[in-house]
C-alpha cells in the first residue's frame, strides 16, 4: 500500500462577526479512510465544498489535520522529522486547477522546472538537457524554443503541461491532480488526460484524481470515491460505480450528468436533488445526505450511517 | 434551414465584427450567417477564443467599440435590422424582446443593491407597471424560476444567495419582460453538477412553457445534446458545420465536429484512449491561411492550404464548411 489515511479530519474554527468572540467550527473533513495501493488511479469526487482538495492537501502533507494519520510507504508523515519529511516530499507532488496561479509569472520555464532538482538536491550534471527532455516529454516542442519563455507566453492548455512537467519532474510515486484539467478546452483536455495517462503508465506513478465531473473520472480512474460533505459515502471500483451505484447521493450525481448524446438525454426520469449542499458550519444531524435526499425515512434524521461493505462497494446509507 | 424560413425569429446574415489592438486586427467574427427560429433552442458551440460570446454581443451590440467594430452584416430581427437602430430604438428591444443570460451572475448582478430593485428596475425601464404591483411581479417571477421563499429574497443582496440561486435571479430578470429571444452564456459552467441539473431542468421547462426561443452558447457537448435542437459549429470566426442535433452527433461531416466529439466524454462509456484534437485553436490575430482548420486536422490536402473552402449544403438543414466534401 502506498498511501494509507486513517480517520481524518480537519476543522477551521472562525469568528462569527469581527466584533465576536463566539467562535463557530467549519468541519471541511470529518473522519475519512482512504487506501490507495501503487499503481492505481484513484478518482475522488463531489460538489464544491466536500471536502476533495482537503484530502488531497492532507495526504501530501501540505497542511495538518485536527486529528488521524496519514501513512505514505509505511511512515506516518506528520510524525516524521522535518529533514525526512523533505526527503519523502519529493515523491509526492501535486497538480492544481489553474495553471495561471500555479505558476509564478516572473520565472522563466527553465527556472520553474529547475526548481524540484534543487530543493532537493538533484541539481548535478546537465541540468538542461534534463529541462529539454521534460519538455519535450510532456509535448512542448521544440523546447529550446520554449525553455525561457515566461508562463504568460503559453496557452492555457501549455501552461498545465508545464504544471505537469514540474509535478513528474522527479518522478514521484504519487501524484495528486486536483482538478488538473477543468479549467482546460475540451480538445485540450483530452490531450492532457492523454498526456497524464501516458506518463503515469511510464513513469509507474499513482494518481489521486480529484474531480467534480464524473464523466472525466470514468474514463481515467480504476477506483471511485465519492463524498458529500466531509465525508466518504461510497467507494468501488469504477465499473460498478457506473453500472450499479448504490448511494442515493451517487445515483443523484450521475443522473445530473449531462450526456453528450441526444438519444439517451431526452426524456429520461433523472433524480432532481432539491436546494443546495448545507453548510460545513451546520451539519445536519443524522445522515448528511438526508436533508436532500428523496428516499430519506425516520433513521436517516437520527443516527448517523457507517461506512460498510456491500458487495463489491463500501457504502455508508441506512438502505443497505 | 429552407424550412423554418417563414418561421424565422432572429436571422444574422454575413456578420464581421473586429477587434482592433495596438497589437494588431483580430477577426473574431468573420462572415458568419445563422438563423434562429421562433420556440427553438440553437446552440452555438465551439472552444474558447472562437468568437462565439463575441457572436452574441454583436448581436444585441454589446461590445464596447473601440476596439471592437461591427464592419458588416445584417442582424434580422423580427423584420427589422438591429445594426441600423438607433441606440435608442435598441434600448426597447434590448432586455424586453431579447435578454441574456452570463456565465457568471456575480460579475453581473451589482453587489449593492437588493435582488428586487434590481429585477424591478427593468420591469420598470420596459413595462406600464405600477410601482405598487413591481414588487408582485417580481416575487411571481422569482418564485417562476423556483427560488424558495421569494418574499424574502427580493430584500436579499447578491452576496446572500449561493452560485445556483444567483443564476436564477439572473434567469428571473432575463425573463421579466416576456422576452421572445433569450440568449444564455454559458449558464451552467459555474456551477455544480447537482446545481447544473437544477438549471437545466428549468431552462428546459421554460422554453416548453412559453413561446421563447433560446441561443445557447457553451463547450459543454452534453449540455447541448440535451437542450438544443439545431446546432452551429464555430471554430476561429467562422461558422464550419451546423445541423440538427441528432445529425451532429451522429452524423457530423467536419473534421472538426468529430474531433469534438471524440474529444468529449461521457458517463456513459469507459474509453481507453481519447483520440481528440492535436494542437490549440489559432491566434487569431494571425489566423492560418485557407482552411483555418487545416493545422490541427489529420486529412489537410494542399487545396486547404491555399484556400478557405465555402459552406456548402449536405441535405435540407446539413451544411459544412470542408474541401473533403466537395
């Protein structure tokens, strides 16, 4: 197993006004269990504000949570020292949404990609011809062309290959990609799935694939992991979450999703989920779900379902 | 579409709008013909930078000039040519007869003032209504576009409402004047998938309910299939295929339809590999010569080089703008 997380949880606490001093706990992460095992594609997905990129910032070790481990190749990472924690770092990066922000526009592509190879400490011999075959690696050729322009002189769709460039600079085992390709063009996004898929494969990188959209994760991941609200409801394999999704919350998404053929979108019942995801400051009590749930009864509103394995998926309703 | 003809709305014929920069001229608009008929839904479709928002300011003349300059066209809107109007003869077609909805309701609702006084003061601008039954109006029109507890959101500001509910204020002011053309940008982009779902299902209960017609501009294939039911294609300025619905997806002709079309995933479906589209839409400031397409597409002949090929008509409402098919 390479990336083990054992009831995290991670709570803000804020002021209510600025005059205040009653404090209120917006609970973004609220005890998850993720196993991610080498050499897969893990997909997490949910609606904004669920909770994914916590997780994704939690497993590299990019903040703390109030409380649970995390274990990346068996060692606990907030328990670790400082200088073995920089040593583990480098194999674990991560890829975010925009590539505008990711990328500091006063640094030329040399630097930004030269940055990894010295942080930690691999800056020997021809650093650029190493630069040059990255770039080229991850599709920007010719790169000397390319190698010292700065971010603003790329496209969009260029800049995520350099975001990916630097994230696969060192040939990490995990990678967590949160949101990599919404911001792009859909001719683009293809392009850097394809990108992404193709290195992954060479380079035997794990990926945690954060998304909102359930129709980019199906076609790029072998594990799902759906949440709502800071916590996990469902988790399988990514055929059977297609075929046979069990949470109601699960079947909501999926029939939300619009579906690029005309034949199979008109007409058909879809599962309409009322109102708007609740506040992580006021969590409903019971299930989480049951304020928009259409198949909420009595149990729903009192207790709390667990995490539980039902057939070939985990999944925490009081139905199953 | 020879068919609709006499049922045609909205019909925009050779329109050239251009952005002139320090930098240089930009054709983002380029000669581009479409028709829009009375109760239909027609989407316009293409990746960004390809002029399709600019499309759709230069019909209602939205872009601010300069830089922008409608060079040439007509837009045909109920008989009358909307160029030609006078700024003020526009102002009574614009927000009454043809509203339009963005992308992004923060950016277009103004922070400081109430969601009532907002919708209000475009009642008030278009409609004989007195300042007594504004109010009424607006909360029925809120509670048209299923915002719970209308009453007390008219005295909302903006900041108070989430992403979704903001859309569908901007939705409600979109509609408050009984509009017969609406145009919407992008309205579900910004949003989550569950909230998306909310919106689409009102957008299409809309256009079944009233006599409406819809312009719908978005990448989302998924969203269009569901929607529209006649589609133009758009790639760098220029119109290259447009069709039904059911032949775009199914029968598309342009190499660049069907590299959208791969390039597009689905829930449905678990695909190995994408074979999209290689390389990005063109600057368009300095645009390839012939067949603008002709650097990403796979079957380029030397004719695509040299010349840009005319669109040309497949069946009664197929056309397309590709040498492969002449």
């Amino acid at each position: 197993m390479l990336v083990k997380a054992t009831g995290l949880k991670k709570h803000y606490t804020i002021q209510k006004g600025f005059f205040s001093n009653e404090k209120r706990v917006v609970h973004a992460l609220d005890g998850v269990d993720i196993e991610i095992n080498e050499h897969e594609t893990v997909g997490l997905v949910g609606e904004s504000g669920c909770g994914k990129s916590t997780v994704g910032r939690l497993l590299i070790g990019l903040i703390k949570p109030t409380s649970g481990t995390v274990q990346f190749m068996g060692s606990d990472i907030f328990e670790l020292e400082k200088d073995e924690l920089n040593k583990i770092r480098k194999d674990m990066q991560i890829i975010f949404q925009d590539p505008y922000a990711s990328l500091n526009p006063r640094k030329t592509v040399r630097q930004i990609l030269s940055r990894p190879f010295i942080v930690h400490n691999r800056a020997q011999g021809d650093m650029e011809g190493t630069i040059l075959d990255l770039l080229e690696e991850v599709g920007i050729s010719p790169a000397h062309r390319y190698i010292d322009r700065y971010p603003h002189e790329f496209s969009g769709g260029q800049k995520q290959r350099v975001a990916i460039a630097r994230a696969l600079a060192l040939q990490p085992k995990f990678v967590v990609a949160d949101e990599a390709v919404s911001a792009l063009d859909i001719s683009i996004r293809a392009q850097i799935l394809n990108l992404m898929k193709e290195l992954g494969d060479k380079f035997g990188t794990t990926f945690l694939f954060i998304s909102h959209d359930l129709s980019v994760v199906r076609s790029f991941c072998d594990k799902i992991i759906v949440m709502y609200l800071g916590k996990i409801v469902e988790s399988t394999d990514v055929e059977t979450l297609f075929t046979s999704p069990l949470h109601p919350y699960t079947k909501a998404l999926l029939s939300a999703t619009p579906i690029p053929n005309p034949r199979s979108t008109r007409g058909s019942k879809r599962i309409i989920l009322v109102g708007d995801v609740p506040s992580p400051i006021d969590i409903p009590v019971g299930c989480r779900f049951n304020t928009r749930c259409p198949y909420a009864f009595d149990k729903c509103r009192e207790e709390e379902p667990i995490l539980r394995k039902k057939g070939e998926s985990c999944v925490a309703c009081h139905l199953y | 579409m020879e068919s609709t003809q006499g049922n045609e709305l909205l019909s925009v014929k050779n329109l050239k709008t251009y952005f002139y920069l320090s930098q240089g001229q930009v054709k983002a608009v380029d000669g581009i013909d479409l028709s829009i008929p009375r109760q239909k839904a027609v989407g316009l479709v293409g990746e960004s930078g390809c002029g399709k928002s600019a499309t759709a300011l230069s019909i209602v003349r939205l872009l601010p000039s300069p830089p922008s300059k409608i060079l040439d066209g007509k837009v045909l809107f109920k008989g009358k040519d909307l160029l030609k109007l006078s700024e003020k003869e526009l102002r009574e077609i614009r927000g009454k007869e043809i509203s339009i909805v963005f992308q992004d309701p923060m950016t277009f609702l103004n922070p400081v003032l109430k969601i009532g006084d907002q919708i209000g003061e475009t009642i008030l601008e278009h409609q004989p209504v007195k300042k007594g039954e504004v109010k009424r109006k607006i909360v029925e029109l809120l509670e048209h576009v299923g915002i719970p507890g209308a009453q007390d959101v008219v005295e909302y500001y903006p900041h108070q409402l989430s992403g979704g509910m903001r859309q569908r204020v901007l939705i409600a002011m979109a509609l408050s004047c009984n509009p017969s053309l609406v145009i919407m940008d992008e309205p579900t982009t910004a949003l989550d998938v569950t909230i998306q779902r909310q919106i689409l299902e009102l957008i299409k209960r809309l256009i079944e309910d009233s006599d409406m017609s819809l312009m719908l501009i978005t990448h989302d294939l998924g969203v269009v299939a569901e929607i529209c039911d006649y589609i133009y294609i758009m790639y760098a300025g220029r119109i290259v295929e447009h069709a039904d619905v059911y032949t775009i997806f199914e029968a598309a002709r342009h190499p660049y339809t069907r590299g959208l079309l791969a390039s597009a995933l689905s829930i449905e479906e678990h695909r190995e590999e994408l074979v999209g589209l290689d390389g990005s839409v063109p600057d368009l400031m300095a645009p390839p010569s012939g067949c603008k397409f002709h650097p990403r597409c796979s079957n380029a002949k030397d004719v695509c080089w040299e010349e840009e090929p005319p669109l040309v008509q497949l069946e009664s409402s197929h056309f397309v703008r590709c040498w492969l098919e002449r």
